[in-house]
C-alpha cells in the first residue's frame, strides 16, 4: 500500500471522501445533501477515468489500478438505475461501496499505464471487460440486500422500494445476462486471439463458477423461493465471494497461473 | 416428488456439481483441469447434463412457451454438443466412423518466402507427433514485428585507439524529429529526418542487383560484392567465385540424385551457387540463400550472407511492412539524400558515412580494411513493447494462390476448415513464424450457442420483465 503523490491519485482520493461523505450523509437520512456528494464523488471520478485514458492512449481497463478505477466510476450511474427503475435502495450502503472500489485504485495498485500488447487489440475489448464490470457492480450491490434479508432488515424509503429478498432478485435479473454476455465474449475473443473459446484457464473456470452460481440461484427462485428464501440470499453471497475470487485472487496469487495475467 | 420438481432439483445438482468440479479444476491448473473436464466419469457428466437439458425443453411446457428460456437452454445444448464434436476425441471418432480426417489442433513453423503443407499436431506430453499434411499451403510472403517506439538512430564508430572489436565500437543514439537538423555524433556532419514512413516498401534503381556479404573468422568488417557471376574476391585464406545466380532456387530429384535448378515466377529462395579455392588447389562449392542465411555457413570460418539490392528510394505500404527513412546529409560543402530502409530479413538499416561523405575512421592509421568509417544507423528499438506480429501468408491451393491475407493476433485466416492463429515467432533473429492451426469442426455449433444464450439471457431477465411491468400499468390505467 502506498500513497499516491500525483494529480490521479489526489482525484481518487477527493472521490473517495465525496463517496464517504455521502455515504455518511446518506445513513444519516440527509438525503439531499448525501445525493449531491455522490455526484459530485462520481464527477470527480469521471474527471480521473478521463485523465487515465488520456494518459495511457487507451480505455483504461487493462490493468487492476483501471479497473478499480472504473468500478468505482459506475457505481454513481447504477445506484441511480437502481433506485430509479428497480426501485431498489441502499444509496447509503453504494456510496460506502464506492469508497470500497476505490480503495485499490488509490492506495493498493500502481498507476504506471501500460501500452496494450497486440492480444488486447481486439474491438471485444472493451465491451468484454465492460459487461463485467457492471454486472459485479451491480452483483456487489445485490450481495448488500442479499446481506439485508438475511439480518431481517426493513426497507427505509417512502414505501416506492422493495423489500430486500425482491431488490436482490431484480438486481441478480438485471446483471446475469451481463455476466453472461462478459462470459460469451470472453469465448469469442479467445477464439479469435488464441484459438481456444475454452481453454480451462482459471480465470475462465472461476468466471464460469460465478456464472453457475447465479444461474443456481435463478433456479432454487424459480423453484422454492416461497420456503427458502435465505438460501437465494445466501447464494447471492457465494456469488459475490466467486467474483471477488475472479476479479482478485485469480489474478494476484500464483495458486493460479494462466492466460489472464494483463490485469495484474 | 413430482417430476418436475424432480428434474429442476436434478438440474441444481448438475449446476451445483459443475461449479464444484470447476473450482476444483482452477486449483489443478490448465492442464489439470483440461484432464480433468475430459476424462470418463466427466464425458459421462457432459453426456447426461446434455440429456437432461434436451429432455428439459420436451417436457416443461413452460420451457416451449418461453421462447427466451428455450432458447438459454438449447443455446446451451449447442454448445456442449459442438465442443463435444470438436474435441480431440470428437475427430478421433469422426475419423473412424465417418473417414474425415482433420488435425484437431497444431502448428506450422515458416520462415520467410517458405511454402509448407506439413503441420505438426499438438500431442500429449511424452507422444512422438508426426507431421500431417494439409490438402493446401501456406506461403510466408512477408514477416514483421512492430514495436510501439519508432525506430531509432545509431551513430556507430570504431574505438579511438585499440583494437576495434564489437565490444569497443562506440555508439551513439541519435534523438529525432522529422524536420530538426542534429549533429551526428563522432563526426563534424550533420543530419536531417525529412521524411518517415511507418509502413514502407523499397523502390530500386534500375539496373541494381542483390550482393554478396562475406565476413572472416577474424573479426574484419564484410566484404560485399555485387551478385554477378565470376564475380570474385581474393581473401587472406581463400578465393571466392560466384558461379551461378538463382531468382529462385529449387532442388529437383533427377534420375538418382538431385539437382539445383532456377524456376521462374515469384522469388521464394533466391541464392548464389559460389566456389571456394584454397591455395593448395581444394575447391568446395556453397549455396548461399536469402531465406536460410545460416545454411552452410560455420561462424567460425567464412560467413557467407545474400543482400538484397540497396533501395534507392520507399513509397508507403501497407501495414506489415517496415518503416524507411529519408535522411540528408551534410558535412563541409557536401549535402547528399539517402534512404535508410531494412532489407526483407533485417531489422537494420545503415549507411557508411566514409561511402556517402568521405569521412574516415576515426583516429586509427588509414586501413580500409581495419578502421572502417563511421556509419548511421537505423535500427528498431530495444526494450520497445511489441505492438504487433504479422504474417503475410498466402494459401496456394491446385498451385494457385487462393487466399492472401495478413495474419495476426485475433485475426486469424479461415480456409479449407482450419483456422490459422499467429501464435508466435523466433524472437532473437524473426527468421520464421510459427501458427497455430486449429480445426473448425464443431465451432457453429458453439457460435450459434452463444448467440442464443445471450439473447435468451437478455430476453427473460430485461425484455420480458419489462413488457410485463408495461403491460401492468397499461392495465392499471399509468
């Protein structure tokens, strides 16, 4: 961990106390003033994503410092979606995840940009990484609710949210096909990069274990939500951690050699 | 238990153990996992997951009324099946029942101007492969490597005093710009950049023709001749004599032996036939080829190399062709122009500032042979990520050239079912590249399974709910 001494890392860290203030803002029902200071968390972001791509000639989504960075850039843009049109809360708990995404990008990876070797030069590039970077937003956010009907917790709005069991599915719903998509393009470029759709690659393997594990849930719903409906919430968790492991440990430990290693 | 109940808990059990055997599979790494998804009790496990998906889309009527679920399901069927078929096992058994017979997967190694039908299957560790031929070739016209940094300029010069080796010729690096007049380092010349091409393919004078390079044992710079026959050069240990000139040189079985013959057409493998005669009267005959610069050739004694002619000028070319560079010269009164262009094989380009300016080696007594000249360089940078690797390959099918196209990361070429991959390349002197070559076999049926997952993922979780959620406020007068 280290501090970073430059314009980015001043931008990162000014987000980062725009998203903690308004997370604080938020918890304690200042609503407006908690809404103003997660926009202004997510301008400031924009302002460094904007910088980034500047700076390395190219979508920063390379490497963990830019992907951190764009995680923590679009969780602004899919609370909002999810309040506004799943009717789903728990601003405050997306403003403190905020912070969270943007903790690696500010203080845990360096910032050097890479140039792209000639496998990223792909137009899947983008799209690929993209589609899974909204979709373990918008999974991380299901967790939380998924976390919320575990602890029995009501839902604190003006009576337009759901209940937590119901926010959890509508997010899981609306980042599947996402998750699904990342999965497929994956594949796809593989093919046209290396080959392979499939090369059992651990990143591939751990990428598929989250995928199953939601399409697990989206069953055990389908079949027996009525008398279970912990065990979805818990699933929904296991999903997350499967992501985290993706994301994270695939690519940072040496338990796990493979293809994937431009992020780390 | 009702059956349904009966088979969506069957299906959470096949999931439940994919994803375990998927995670177990991440620890034992690519080939332990790739081992493990192949071997029988996982074969039986893709077979009843198959059947179980199938019978799924019969039997829930709910399934056959959405088409978004039917289509997640049977998308998902289609791929299993297809990368069943395409399997190494799947051509195996594709093979012994049906008579197709298709390399799964393998490589081809080519160096520049080479024609090959051979491909060398990938293999189990510990198995012999054995080359298989394809019922086509591929032809490597042309093979580049291009780095993210423009390539540099290099003043080079022997040392002031001592013996001159490779380890005590000074160099320099030149910093440019198209347009800014620098000093040339070691001399009192200048240089200009006027022009520079990324991409760029040689022009040449009239009437200029290929060279041959000839360097001894000692250390002493080459001596480079025009490529003419009996042409001859008078070295300290021997005399070499250029007797025979090829434009493309092929190696023809006649009666029972084989004989060096000159084809006309494209110039894959032009060559020199020499003679070397010692002073006690022993002769030997050398080829020497463009393409295969290390044939016959002993570092040890006399190196003999082709050069291409020197281009006298460059005009943009398409990507996959080196940079040229257009320079002018000044030193006292005299201002000259040159081109600075790799040939096909190089990844230099130089000038001798003795030839071009008159300048001299720097210091040492005059001994054309031991104090060479300074010379300018062009040189492709080191430490310079790659940005791309590219092969010009064509496909010669019934002698004809069918296909041409530049090969590279994630574009690949498609012909005669097989996809061909730039997979890598010798990476010291890029004398050849090697493709991955894959079989099709199977992969429509994967693509057109993608394309329905995706879009039945897409159809039941957004389009579906959201007609739903319309239709409900239309109903409710919203």
């Amino acid at each position: 961990m280290a501090i970073k001494y430059t314009i980015l890392g001043l931008i990162i860290y000014v987000a980062m106390a725009f998203y903690l203030a308004a997370g604080l803002a938020l918890a304690g029902r200042r609503t407006g003033l908690g809404r103003v200071l997660f926009l202004l968390g997510f301008l400031v972001t924009t302002v460094g994503f904007g910088l980034r791509w500047h700076d390395a000639g190219h979508v920063p989504l390379q490497n963990m410092f830019e992907v951190f960075l764009c995680l923590g850039l679009l969780i602004y843009p899919i609370s909002l979606f999810c309040r506004r049109v799943l009717r789903v809360g728990g601003e405050a708990a997306d403003a403190l995840l905020g912070v969270i995404l943007l903790f690696p990008a500010g203080l845990v990876f360096h910032a050097e940009p890479q140039r792209l070797p000639p496998a990223l030069q792909s137009p899947l590039f983008i799209p690929h990484v993209t589609a899974y970077m909204v979709s373990y937003v918008i999974m991380a956010k299901a967790c939380v609710a998924a976390v919320a009907q575990l602890a029995n917790r009501s839902v604190r709005s003006d009576g337009l949210l759901v209940h937590h069991e119901e926010a959890a599915y509508r997010m899981v719903l609306f980042g599947f096909p996402l998750l699904t998509l990342g999965l497929v393009l994956g594949a796809w470029w593989g093919k046209l990069a290396w080959g392979d759709y499939w090369s059992w690659d651990p990143k591939e393997l751990w990428s598929l274990v989250s995928w199953l594990i939601f399409l697990g849930y989206l069953h055990v719903r389908y079949l027996d939500n009525r008398r279970h409906p912990r065990l979805g919430s818990i699933l929904i968790i296991l999903g997350l951690a499967a992501i985290i492991v993706t994301l994270l440990w695939v690519n940072l430990s040496r338990i796990f050699p493979g293809m994937h290693s431009y992020a780390s | 238990m009702r059956l349904s109940r009966l088979l969506l808990a069957l299906t959470l059990v096949f999931i439940a153990l994919l994803a375990s055997g998927a995670t177990f599979g991440a620890f034992r790494g690519v080939e332990g996992a790739a081992a493990l998804f192949r071997s029988g009790p996982l074969v039986a496990f893709w077979i009843l997951f198959a059947a179980l998906l199938l019978f799924g889309a019969f039997y829930f009527k709910q399934l056959r009324r959405s088409p978004a679920s039917l289509a997640l399901h049977l998308g998902t069927l289609l791929i299993l099946m297809g990368a069943m078929w395409g399997s190494a096992d799947g051509h195996r058994l594709a093979e012994q029942y049906a008579g197709i017979n298709k390399v799964p997967r393998g490589q081809m190694k080519l160096f520049q101007g080479e024609t090959t039908n051979l491909v060398t299957p990938n293999v189990l560790s510990g198995a012999a492969a054995v080359a298989v031929k394809l019922p086509f070739s591929l032809h490597l016209n042309h093979f580049v490597v291009e780095y993210y940094d423009p390539w540099q300029l290099v003043a080079m010069a022997p040392p002031v005093t001592g013996p001159m080796s490779e380890a005590t010729m000074r160099r320099e690096t030149i910093p440019w710009h198209v347009g800014d007049q620098v000093s040339i380092p070691f001399t009192d010349a200048r240089l200009e950049v006027v022009k520079y091409l990324e991409h760029a393919e040689p022009t040449y004078a009239e009437g200029d023709i290929p060279r041959l390079s000839l360097t001894t044992s000692e250390g002493q710079p080459a001596t480079i001749v025009r490529a003419e026959v009996d042409q001859t050069v008078q070295l300290p240990q021997v005399a070499v004599r250029i007797v025979k000139v090829f434009g493309n040189m092929k190696v023809v079985p006649k009666k029972d032996k084989f004989e060096t013959v000159d084809i006309p057409g494209a110039a894959e493998n032009p060559a020199l036939q020499v003679e070397l005669k010692w002073p006690d009267g022993r002769t030997e005959l050398r080829y020497v080829m463009a393409h295969f610069p290390m044939h016959g050739n002993n570092p040890n004694a006399l190196v003999l190399h082709y050069l291409y002619p020197m281009p006298s000028g460059a005009r943009p070319a398409g990507k996959g062709n080196p940079p040229a560079m257009e320079v002018v010269l000044r030193y006292k009164d005299q201002e000259q122009r040159q081109w600075l262009m790799p040939g096909p094989l190089d990844s230099s380009a130089w000038i001798s500032l003795g030839q071009v300016l008159g300048l001299e080696g720097g210091g040492v007594p005059k001994n054309p042979m031991a104090t060479p000249p300074p010379r300018l360089f062009m040189i492709q940078p080191t430490g310079s990520p790659v940005k791309h690797y590219i092969s010009d390959i064509s496909v010669m099918d019934a002698g004809k050239e069918a296909v041409r196209q530049v090969v590279e990361v994630n574009a690949p070429l498609h012909y005669g079912g097989y996809h061909f991959y730039q997979q890598s390349y010798d990476v010291h002197k890029k004398l050849f590249t090697i493709l991955g070559v894959v079989s099709d076999t199977g992969l429509n049926l994967v693509y057109a399974g993608f394309i329905l997952v995706v879009l039945g993922a897409f159809w039941r979780c957004w389009i579906s709910p959201a007609l739903g959620y319309l239709r409900q406020r239309g109903e409710h007068g919203d």
